[in-house]
C-alpha cells in the first residue's frame, strides 16, 4: 500500500448526500479479479449515458477536474454494499481523499485498507470546501495527514480528527495483515482456550 | 470488570471474542465463521498467495458461488465469460487453500446468507463475516455477523481475526401485534422509514419486543438483512426458544451434549437487565401496513395506502433536490397514490425474502390467481434446499400454474450480475432489498415489498395492497 503523508490538489464537488456503492462503481462492473482497471467505471451511470458518451454535466467529465485528487461531498458517503471495489475504482481515478460530514462504516473501513484517507468535517465545512472545489485548478487544497489538517487556498488550516492507530498505518504505508501477526502468540492462545471453552463447536469439512 | 456492568447481547458477544486490546482501543477480535464467495474473494485469495500466507482456519471457512451464477439452466455452464472467470477462480482457490466449498450444482448451494443458518454453520453467539454487507442476516441467530470489505477478507483468511473498534449500542424495540397482511419485512422498512439510511451508523442494532420475538427465524433474518440499510454495522436478536428448536438438527450444528452445553452458554447471551443502550427506538407494531419504497434508498418508503411524496415540501435544499431526483428518476408525479403504479416485473427472493417461508407466503397468494398480462413474474429460492422443501410441498407448481418462473437458486435479479436484470425504464416489485438507481439493471425502478405483496402485484399488475387480496 501506498504512505500516505500530504497530498496538493485538485478537489472536485459532489453535492449530493447518500452517495451509494452502487453509484461509484455499478454491480456489473465487478465481475473481475483484479485490483485495479476500475477508474474508468468510477460513477459509471453519472459520467455516461447509455450510449456510453461522456455526460458533460457531471463533475469530473470538466476539464480540471479530470485530474481531481480529492472529493468533496455531503451525508453517509459510500452507503450500500461491501463492495472494495468502490474505494479501487477511487484509486484507479487517482483520488487518494474524501470528504464529507459523514461516512458509512463499512466503505470507511476499506478506503484506509487502499491508502484513501477518508476525513470527517462537519457540514458547513464541507459546504465552504466545495466553494473552494468549484474554482478548479485555481483552488488546490493541500492534505496534510501529520498535521491533521485540511489547508485551503486561502491559507486558512482547518484540523480534523482520525483514529490514530489508522493514521500510523496511512503515514506508514503498513497492512493491517503484518500488524494483526504480530499478536500470533494471542490468537494461539484464544484457539487453545476456545477448543476448551467451546467445545460443542464443530469444524466445517465438505 | 466488564461482568460487573449490566452487558448488552452485543456487548456479551463482542467481549467473548477479544482476543487482544490494544492501547488505542482497537481490538483483535477473533473471527469463528467466515463465508466467502466468488465476486469480493479473488483479489483476497490472490493477495495471500503473493504474501506466501495459508488460511489459518480452512476448518472455519466455507466457500459458496452465489451472485453471478445464471438461474436457469445452470447444468450447461455459465455463458457469460467474466462470470465464468470469477467462479473458477472461486473454484481453483478452494482447491489450492484447501477451503470447504459447496459446489454449484449441489443442494446445499445458494446465497451466502441463506445457507449459512440452513446448514448450522452460523450459530448464536458467533462472530460471522463475509465480503457483503448483507452479513447482518446472521445476526437473527443471536450472533454478531458483519460485512467486510475484501482487504478484510484476506485479513480473516490469514489470522482468522479484525482489527475493529467497537461500535455503539442502539435498542430497536417492537411493541404489539402486527397486523394480518404485514410481515417482517414491513417492520424493518417502517424502522429504516423512521431512523433513516444512516440512522444506525457506528451502532450495532439490537432488535427485541414482543413483535420481535413472535417473528420466526425467517422474519428475523428478513429484519437483520437490511439492517445495513438502516446504516448499521450488524443487527441482533438475542436467542430463545425459537432459535434454538431452529438450530436443532441442523446439518452443521452441534448434536446431543455438545448442543446441550451450547444452549446453556447461549442462554446467557441476552441483555443484562439494566444495560444500557447509546440509542433506542421504539415502535408499535399494531399502527403498521404493508410497506412499500418510492424512492431510490430504502429510507423513501410509506404505506401502501399512501401517495408519492410531494418533494416541494421539503424544506432543506440539498434534500429537496435529492427527492426531486429520486420522483424524476422513478418515474413518478407528486400526489400519485402507490396502488396507481402498473408494473412490468416482479421479483421473489434474495437473501432478504428467498427462504421457504417467503416462497409459501407468495404461493398463498399466486393460488387461483394467475400473473396479469405483460407482467413477467420470477422467483428465485435462496438455496437449492429451499428450492427441494418448496417442489415437496408443490409450491412449484401452484407457481407455474399461476404464470411465475421458478428458478435455480442465486442472488439473481437482485444486484442483476448474472442476466437477470431490469431494462431501462422498467418498474419492477422486488422483495429484496436495496432500491438504489440502476440495482437491478441500469435505468430500472425498484419497488421493495414484502413477498405476499410482490405476489399480489403479480397477479394485479399493479402495486396493490395484499390486504385487499384476502
Ligand atoms: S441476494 Fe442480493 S443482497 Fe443478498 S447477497 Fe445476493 S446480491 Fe447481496
């Protein structure tokens, strides 16, 4: 996985709450068994139209937006399914940040597992950020993780919150998989207990 | 000490399951059921074979091929290509981890969420995951039963344990009686109606009341299903009788003394009186009708006795827009009443509504009827058990007769991966459960209802309320 440490870029507007897996990238697009490649179905049915041809009016078909690193929206971002290849098909495009006043949980989980920092401001916030965003390549905003802030074009700072032991992971670039197996000796321990505890619970064979 | 404190179900489950805090508060919590199948597993097996990792509980593990296989004429292959890529790969990887897997023309094959219970492998008291959201299904056995993403997937495979934080406690209570006509699917909407789609975000949902408790296993799981769409990390419904006489003879559950000693642990499993719970909902069952959605998430949703919503009542802007999103790409006017709305297709199943009590409710209905011209009607069991229990009872034929198809058992028509989708512009009666743009197949208008009601609008070809079936 990619560190994660700042990040200076362009952020595109999404004002609209309830942003669902299934919008991100449509179920028919996951019929795959790669990571990567997703970036082109990223909002598939609001970028194009049946026919497959760019809709003009959607964000990140405008100039420069095309580039976004970053993506500002409303409410409950990433709803609906488990599915990691929403967070992939973000990636793929190249936005490597979120945010909005909320997420829902599952989604949040796996953009930390991607190295995409998911952040958290409040509403009003988000609404002053998206101001910044609809200036384009005239506003970057610049994501500075250690810090924990947000720096907007103005120069103004604005300080957000994150679990810190996701932070180290982000800053670090580490997998979760390495960090969990440092504790092997405690999960021997918890199977050998459970084969005495639980007793009655049966293995699975076919 | 955590057992001086009146303990939540949740709060029990969770406690028994830390395998290691660390100082930050994030748990190792130790995982004793994993489901995985073929569309979220592949980039996980494949992430384990770069690493040179084993999977550390195969034993734990059960593998099953669900969302993109066809319902129908399964026995000649999968025809679409990239279908047929992910269920080998689902296939060569089983081989290769040695993982046990249900193939897919045996009976025990269906949706993930379904066969897990109908086997005994999900049992109260387990932590369960799975690569899908829907994982919540499980929490109807009284255990705690989450979807991950794929990333943890191969996290589980590995170490057989999460990195997690424990999530908030919230009381979703059900008082009274439902009415004749309404189900639990009814309920769950009316609650997502009430708190919303993020409602329970950061909380695991308990469910309990009298309403609750008279559900059986099936109305539960229906309940725990969509708690995701409510937001929620899982949902629960502490053990009881009901449970355990479900879990008795169940091909994988424990028999005789070992299931003795396991009912005694799980009696202990209910809510300490005096826990406490961050948020409670209350409810009464009796005001209940039969539940329809409108809109695009399973929050936009009234009585079937109700209008469509009129989006120039809603004051906030952001929200007004969305609403007027939502009636333009239904398809719908302000003011309309629901019954008004004429269907094209009907679909019964999914790991919400596919289970054998879902196919009886729908034949009681489809008896004597037959299925209103230009209405294509389908149903879909949620296993191949289900579907054997249902042609034994001959609710295959009772379907037939009245003009429904009755498919092989898969996800199917409700995320439309395999060729069982919506065309553009099609308004369909689904009993599964998320509405979202395009879920069903792109441009395709979903209406989430209850079995019964999926039938009656079958044979209506309109949404029609059941009640008025008799
Ligand atoms: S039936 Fe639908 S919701 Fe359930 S697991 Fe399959 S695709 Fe997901």
């Amino acid at each position: 996985m990619d560190k994660f440490t700042t990040l200076t870029g362009v952020a595109a507007p999404l004002p609209m709450a309830n942003v669902d897996t299934d919008k991100i990238i449509p179920a028919r697009f996951l019929k795959t068994i790669k990571r990567t490649g997703l970036g082109v179905h990223l909002f598939d049915t609001l970028r194009f139209d049946a026919d497959g041809a760019e809709r003009p009016e959607f964000v990140l078909n405008q100039g420069p937006y095309r580039k976004a690193e970053i993506l500002i929206a409303h409410e409950n971002f990433g709803c609906g399914s488990s599915r990691e290849h929403a967070p992939w098909a973000l990636l793929d495009f190249g936005i490597r940040c979120v945010i909005a006043p909320d997420f829902a949980d599952i989604f949040h989980n796996n953009t930390f597992k991607n190295g995409i920092l998911p952040i958290r401001l409040p509403r009003a916030v988000c609404d002053q950020l998206m101001e910044d965003a609809r200036q384009g390549d005239n506003a970057r905003l610049t994501i500075d993780l250690a810090e924990q802030v947000v720096v907007r074009p103005n120069g103004e700072r604005i300080r957000f919150e994150i679990d810190p032991f996701r932070k180290h992971l982000l800053l670090n670039g580490l997998d979760d998989i390495s960090q969990t197996l440092q504790h092997a000796p405690s999960i021997d321990n918890y199977e050998a207990r459970q084969v005495q505890e639980k007793s009655w619970m049966p293995g699975i064979s076919v | 000490m955590a057992d001086s404190k009146p303990r939540t179900l949740f709060d029990k489950v969770w406690d028994a399951h830390v395998v290691e805090q660390l100082s930050d508060g994030t748990c190792v919590l130790y995982i004793d059921r994993h489901l995985v199948h073929e569309v979220t597993s592949p980039q996980a097996f494949e992430g384990l074979r770069l690493a040179g990792r084993k999977v550390r509980r195969p034993d734990a593990t059960i593998a099953v091929a669900d969302h993109n296989i066809p319902t129908e004429g399964r026995a000649n292959g999968i025809k679409e290509e990239d279908s047929r890529i992910q269920v080998e790969t689902l296939e060569r990887n089983v081989v290769e981890f040695g993982v046990p897997y249900f193939p897919i023309m045996s009976p025990q094959q269906g949706i993930v969420h379904i066969i897990g219970p109908e086997q005994g492998i999900s049992l109260p008291g387990m932590t369960i995951v799975c690569g899908d959201s829907h994982t919540s299904t499980h929490g109807a056995m009284g255990s705690l039963a989450f979807g991950i993403g794929t990333s943890e997937v191969e996290h589980v495979l590995a170490t057989q344990t999460l990195l997690q934080n424990r999530a908030k406690n919230m009381l979703v209570r059900v008082d009274g009686v439902l009415p004749v006509g309404c189900t639990a699917k009814d309920i769950v909407l009316a609650i997502i109606g009430i708190i919303g789609t993020a409602g329970g975000t950061g909380h695991v949902i308990e469910f309990a009341g009298p309403a609750i408790r008279a559900l059986d296993m099936a109305g539960r799981m229906t309940v725990c299903n969509m708690s995701i769409e409510a937001g929620a990390r899982a949902g629960m419904i502490a053990p009881d009788e009901t449970t355990f006489a479900y879990v008795r003879g169940k091909p994988y559950a424990p028999k005789g003394e070992a299931l003795e000693q396991a009912i005694d642990w799980w009696r202990s499993l209910p809510a300490d009186a005096g826990a406490v719970y961050d948020k409670t909902v209350v409810l009464d069952a009796a005001t209940l009708a039969p539940m329809v959605t409108w809109g695009t998430n399973p929050e936009a949703v009234v009585a079937v006795t109700a209008t469509v919503p009129d989006p120039a009542a809603e004051p906030d802007e952001a929200k007004r827009a969305q609403l007027a999103r939502m009636v333009e790409y239904m398809g719908l006017v302000p003011g309309q009443k629901m019954t008004d709305l004429t269907i094209d297709v009907v679909f019964i199943g999914s790991c919400t509504n596919g289970r054998i009590e879902d196919i009886r409710a729908a034949a009681a209905i489809a008896k004597g009827r037959h299925v209103a011209a230009g209405v294509r009607a389908m149903v879909v069991p949620g296993s191949g058990i289900v579907r054997d229990q249902a042609e034994a009872e001959g609710l295959d034929k009772i379907l037939l007769a009245a003009g429904f198809e009755w498919r092989e058992p898969g996800c199917s028509m409700c995320l439309g991966m395999n060729p069982d989708k919506l065309t553009p512009g099609q308004r369909c009666a689904s009993t599964s459960n998320r509405n979202f743009e395009g879920r069903q197949g792109p441009g395709g208008r979903t209406h989430l209802v209850s079995p019964a009601m999926a039938a009656a609008a079958a044979v209506t070809g309109r949404i029609t309320d059941v009640r008025e079936l008799g």
